[in-house]
C-alpha cells in the first residue's frame, strides 16, 4: 500500500524509464522500470527518505542511459505519485 511517493518519466534515445521513490507499508524504497522491455533496472531497494529514493534512482538512470544508449539524464520533472 502506497503512503507516499514520486515519480518521473525519462524517454531519450528510443529508451522510456520510470523512475519511483516511495513510502509504503515496507518503507522507504527507490526503484527504476524499464517501460519499453517492461523490466526493472533497478528493483524496489530500500532508502533512508523520499528525497534519497529519489537520488538512488536518478543515479540508477543515468548510468544506464550513458550506459545503454551514449546519453546524459535530462532534467527529472517529479511527480506526486497520485498524479497521473
């Protein structure tokens, strides 16, 4: 069950990544899903906060993206995670 959250979307490159910082019933987590290959590039990992979930999984994301597809992390625009 969600308590709180954030979420930001990334597509650059053909590459579509969600990026998820939350609080629900296990805790603080950060996690990153790979929207085009429906996979996770970064499980569900617990955090201290939100705002260090959000840190977990920008950094998770830019390394894939420099990584996989040769590009720098755009600017994240956050998203309260009822927001759809």
């Amino acid at each position: 069950m969600l308590i709180d959250g954030v979420w930001a979307e990334v597509k650059v490159a053909g590459e579509h990544l969600r990026l998820f910082s939350e609080h629900n019933a296990l805790g603080f987590q950060a996690s990153v899903y790979n929207a085009n290959t429906k996979t996770w590039i970064a499980p569900s990992e617990p955090v201290d906060d939100i705002e260090q979930g959000k840190d977990r999984a920008e950094n998770y994301a830019k390394a894939y993206l420099e990584r996989v597809a040769k590009h720098e992390l755009p600017s994240l625009q956050w998203k309260e995670a009822r927001d759809r």
